[in-house]
C-alpha cells in the first residue's frame, strides 16, 4: 500500500511517501494562503509522485477539531479556510481516491503508539507542552476525541485561582513571566534561555523554572489519576530537554509527600519521533480508517 501523507501547518506542508513500512521522499512547501492555491499545490504535489507510485490514498495531518462523522475540520487554526465545509469530499473528488483526517496532535500521538515509545500500549495519553498544553486521550488504541472535539486539550485544567495549566505549565509562559518581572519585553527572551540563566544562578530564572516544573508535575499526576494511563508521553521543544524526565521524577516524589495515599507515580517518557511523527501518525489513522470502513 502506498499512501500520500501532507501534515498541514501554520507556515509549511510538510509531505512525505509511505511505502514498506517506511516514510521516504520527505520534502516541504509553504502553506498557501488560498484554498484554491492549497489545493493545486496538493494536485501538483500527488501529480509528481505518481510518476513512480500508484498511490492507494492521501493521509493528512491538520490543526483544528477534526470531525469524522461530519468529514469536516471544525474550530479554528492558523490555516483558516480548511475549516468548516465538506474537506474530505473535496478532496477525494481532487484525488480519485481515499483521504483521511486527523488532528496534529493526535497524530503524534497515534505515531508514538505504532512504532514509537508507545509501541504495544493501549492507553496512554500524549501532553504536548508548547506554547500552551494540548494532547491526546488514547483508549483501547483509539483516539477518544470527546463529545466537543476537545478530548486531549488538557491546558484548561484550572491549576491554581485564576491560571490554567497552559498558564503555568509551559517554559514560552515561564519566559514571559520572567521578562515581565525583569521589565523586559514579551517575547525578549526564550525559555532555553530562562533554563540557563536559572543555571547560572539567576534567582528570579530559578522561582520562575521551579514554578515551571512544579505545576507540569502537578497537571501530568493529575491526569495520572483521572484516566490511570499505562504510560504519558511528554512531547513538543520541551521533551528536548534532557534533564527533564528527571526534573519531573524529583517533583513527583514531592507530590507524593503531600498526596501519601496515591500508591504510584505516573510512567513518563518523551516522544521518540520528532518532525516525522504527525506523517507517520496520519498514515496509521489512515490504515486505521481503512480497516474499520
């Protein structure tokens, strides 16, 4: 079987060809700005790989609640005219064949299942820690998207009075914490910049890390205890870090001091794909969708 898979973004199309169990013949383009230009972009991209494949269907990747039943991309994203009409439809009219949709998250997280740090598992849950704390909910080997499409979004957890988990749980929010309370521009410093100067000694870098750690620690045992998961993947820039298992091992022994009666500390991992992880998820939904249809 030879799929096409497209992972839509913001600001590129990032494409690749699953043939024998591998990705191949990865490449990118920028993410037009028309839907009209998207889909002769797509056209032209399948046009050339048909040169070489006979292509059996098209898997994407795409930001936004994607509905299944209704075959429509619901919400909104940074690539506004793919949502909220009959997408799927369109496009297998374009293409003569098959397509299948699924959020970028959760195809990260279907990748990781398949053949990555999740292989063999059957219910995880996948915390993308980026700019603000999104995911997915795996039950049984099936996303569970939820009656709202909102199944993974895991940052409106309210953590303390007034400030959600994608509020304290994120190292771009612990970044603009920092420059606020150094009377530095939003947006000035980075978080890895933040990590360093909390290294070197910087007192307020170091309140602002520990606040960091100490309530993605508090939002992942949470989690750990309203769904018991075989396994949470961390992913997004921040599963980079590489003292971060071990940071969030120290703080879930602090939690377990406070909460004596939780028998157990949640099993982390990061995620072991990187840039190829929503292609590879997309295809295994794809495969998915494929079989149960």
């Amino acid at each position: 079987m030879s799929i096409l898979a497209f992972d839509i973004g913001g600001t590129s199309i990032k494409y690749g060809m699953w043939e024998n169990e591998e990705l191949s013949h990865k490449g990118n383009v920028k993410t037009p700005s028309t839907w009209e230009e998207m889909k002769l972009t797509l056209r032209e991209i399948k046009t050339e790989f048909e040169k070489e494949y006979t292509i059996d269907g098209v898997a994407f990747s795409s930001p936004g609640a994607v509905n299944q039943q209704e075959r429509t991309i619901d919400g909104a994203s940074a690539v506004p005219y793919i949502h909220h009409f009959p997408i799927y439809d369109e496009l297998e009219t374009e293409f003569n064949c098959p397509v299948s949709f699924e959020n970028d998250a959760n195809c990260a997280a279907l990748a990781e299942t398949w053949k990555g740090a999740a292989k063999g598992l059957k219910n995880i849950l996948f915390v993308v820690v980026g700019t603000g704390i999104g995911g997915s909910v795996i039950v049984d080997g099936e996303i569970k998207h939820g009656k709202h499409l909102f199944g993974g979004e895991f940052g409106f957890m309210l953590m303390t009075q007034d400030k959600t988990f994608s509020d304290l749980g994120t190292a771009v929010n612990m970044a603009t914490r920092y420059a606020l309370r150094m009377n530095k521009e939003k947006g000035s410093i980075s978080g890895q910049e933040v990590f360093e100067l909390a290294k070197a000694g910087d007192s307020i870098a170091k309140e602002e890390v520990s606040t960091f750690y100490t309530y993605l620690a508090r939002g992942i045992f949470n989690l750990q205890y309203s769904y018991d998961p075989e396994l949470i993947l961390i992913g997004g820039g921040v599963s980079n870090k590489p003292d971060l298992i071990e940071k969030l091992e120290e703080e879930f022994n602090k939690i377990s001091e406070i909460v004596k009666i939780a028998p157990f500390k949640p099993i982390i991992k990061t995620c072991e794909f990187k840039n190829d992880a929503n292609l590879i998820g997309a295809v295994y939904n794809y495969k998915q969708k494929q079989i149960n249809e």
